[in-house]
C-alpha cells in the first residue's frame, strides 16, 4: 500500500487492538468494532507555514494527516471549498461572526466526496474491482463518482425516497443502482443481503470502511487555517450518521496536539425533530442512543434513526464542551430560504439543520456576543431545491 510515513495502522474504538491496514479492511476482526486510522504524530515535522506554502487547491494538501499519499489517491481536487462569512446571520444570532464551510463546492456537489475520494482510494490500494455501499443518496453518487474514476464497479442501494438528482448521477456514473421501497433502513438490508451474496464486493459504507471519517476531517483543517488559525467557538453539524462530526473533532485534537492551534471548538449536532437519537441521547445523558421508532422527517439526509457510530459522536459532543439540538422540518426549511435570502449561500434542505439549530441554540443563550460560529452546509441545495421551493409556495411565496 501506498501510505504516508506517519500512518500505523487501524485502532478499534470498542477493545482497542491494533491492525495492519494491509490485512484489516472494514470492522475490527476481533469484536466487529469501528476502525480508526493511527498515526506517530511523534515522527510528523509540520508546521502552519508547511500548509500555508502549499496551493489551497484540494484537501490532500493535508496529506501528511491522512493514511494514503496524494499521488496515490483516487482524487477530483475535493476539498479546498469557501468558508463564507455571513454578517447578517451574525448580527441575527447576537454573535461575533457566523461562518458557512460551504461543501456544496465539492466535485458531486456534498462533503460526501471528501471521504469517498479517502474509501476508493483504500479499495484501489486492496485490490478490489468492485465497491459497495448503502445510502440516503449522495453518498451512493460520489461512491458511483470516485468509482467510475478508479475504473470500478459501483453498486448502490438507495431509499426509495432518494433523490431524483441522487438516482439520476449513480446511472450516469455508470453504477448499478438498486432502488429499495422504504428508507435508509430497507436499503441497508437489501445491501446487507447482497454483500452475503459476493464477498468479493468492497464495502464504502459509512463506518463500515475505516476511512470515510477520515477524510471528513480536512474539513476542519481547511477552516481553522482559513480563519488564520483561530479555532472556531462552535461548529454546528447537521447529524444523521455523524461522520462528518466525528471527523472533524478528531482534526481538532490532532492540530492541538501538533501544537497548531491551543483549544477545541465546541462541536453541535443538529438534528430534525422527527429522528433525532442523538439529541435524546445527549439531553438523557446516555453514552449510547436508542433507535428512533418511527422517523418522520423531510430530511432525509440526517434521518438516520439507528446511528451505529453514536458513541463516538457523544464523546465528541462532551469533549468538546458543546451539545445537541433538534428543530422542525418548517424551521429546517424556512433556514435555508432565509440563508439563500440574506446571504446568498445556497444550502441543501437537510444541512440547513444546522443554521435553523444555530438559531435555535443563540436563543438558548449557547453562544457568546464574541464568539464566532461555522455552521457546515454539507450539500448543494441544488440537490433538493424543489422540497425548499415548496416550502416557499405552501405559504404563498
């Protein structure tokens, strides 16, 4: 394998072995665990001035804190996207400054990409000719995306709710779409059931391959340095599986402990009323969710009612002093027509949780009259445009 110099291996967060990423590929062999990559931060000899002199063109820039070499990765320049500074939102939310990392610039049109270009890129690295994953929708188009540039084959398993863009890109990416009557869950048996039926299939699965997360942690490199190194106050993440939040805190204890930055910003999930485990989990003090009964929500993208990985993004939550909070799907969408509105940045239906939960977490008092906020926008509105204008039309806009 084409690795860099500082990554060890893959640690379980569960038991705690250890493994050789050339032998261990998904979940731990011992216990089923999540893998986590590892590295001697010891032997790493990187500065501000190391990334700074670099072209702030592709989130491989950071290569040195990801398991494989840029040359070798399996890349469309993702990354590298604008973190837009929104004064109006600030003066709304009684804030220093609001921020919106906005990763609708990515090659697909999500942060998605970022830890698909990182998953491919291990498959092509373990041999394999065919990928596979489940997923609300664009997660299963970057995967067909990134495969289709590796030369692999790509099978998809989406919701029948899935987006009509979503269906449309995985076919013409060349993937084998498969179409499941349902939600996230009903796609997740079906792709359960034919990962039985070919082993030679390569999962891409969230937390499933240990490198998704991995690579949604530049995300948080990319907007400290854009702030000129200051580490953000609060990150609010719009939450279904958490990856990205997961991500993006261990990014924040990595340039602590490389002596890049002095502190952790305060890390918020933001979910939609209708399936929001973590937000119960977190308020209830638990260290684990229960899944949510009966998902109702119109964003799709964070309904994700069984989170496996919520241990790691409560630990976060804690960690990082921050939190949790749950809106409605009307005040989910009202946020983003008024974001597009007064600031002009196009969020997606299910990442406008994340300013409807900035607004809802500045009325509980979270946030400071000084502090600056980054609210992620993990996709395109241009995803979903059509749910964000029938919002508008139902109140006779």
């Amino acid at each position: 394998m084409e690795t860099t110099p500082a990554f060890e291996g893959l640690r379980c967060v569960d038991c705690e072995e250890t493994f050789d990423p050339d032998e261990a590929t998904h979940r731990c062999p011992d216990c089923d665990g999540i893998l986590d990559p590892t590295y001697d931060y010891d032997a790493l000899d990187v500065t501000r001035e190391t990334f700074e002199s670099r072209r702030f063109d592709s989130m491989w820039r950071y290569e040195e804190l990801l398991p494989f070499t840029r040359d070798s990765a399996v890349s469309m320049n993702e990354g590298g996207t604008p973190l837009v500074e929104c004064p109006k939102l600030a003066d709304e939310m009684g804030v220093g400054e609001v921020y919106i990392k906005d990763e609708g610039r990515n090659p697909t049109g999500t942060f998605k990409d970022r830890g698909q270009t990182v998953a491919v890129t291990a498959a092509v690295q373990h041999g394999a000719e065919e990928v596979a994953l489940n997923s609300a929708g664009n997660a299963g188009q970057a995967a067909a995306a990134y495969a289709g540039r590796a030369d692999l084959h790509s099978h998809v398993f989406l919701p029948s709710r899935a987006g009509f863009t979503n269906k449309a890109m995985v076919n013409v990416h060349g993937g084998d779409m498969n179409i499941v009557e349902g939600r996230i869950g009903d796609a997740g048996a079906a792709y359960a059931d034919a990962m039985d039926e070919h082993d030679d299939w390569y999962s891409v699965k969230t937390f499933v391959t240990p490198y998704r997360h991995e690579g949604k942690k530049t995300m948080l490199y990319e907007t400290v340095e854009q702030l000129d190194w200051e580490v953000p106050d609060a990150v609010v993440y719009p939450t279904g599986g958490g990856v990205g939040l997961v991500g993006m805190h261990k990014a924040a204890e990595e340039f602590r402990d490389l002596g890049l930055t002095d502190e952790l910003p305060a890390m918020y999930a933001a979910q939609a009323e209708g399936c929001a485990p973590v937000v119960r989990a977190f308020e209830e003090g638990r260290d684990v969710h229960e899944p949510w009964d009966a998902p109702d929500t119109i964003c799709g993208g964070i309904e994700i009612p069984d989170p496996g990985a919520s241990p790691m993004i409560l630990d976060a939550l804690r960690e990082s002093d921050g939190g949790a909070v749950a809106t409605s799907d009307d005040d989910i969408l009202e946020a983003a027509a008024v974001v597009a509105k007064r600031e002009g940045v196009e969020m997606g239906a299910t990442c406008a949780a994340a300013a409807s939960g900035a607004w809802e977490l500045s009325e509980q008092g979270e946030f400071g009259e000084d502090d600056t906020v980054v609210l992620l926008n993990t996709g395109s509105a241009n995803k979903d445009a059509d749910v964000i204008r029938s919002h508008l039309m139902s109140k006779g806009i």
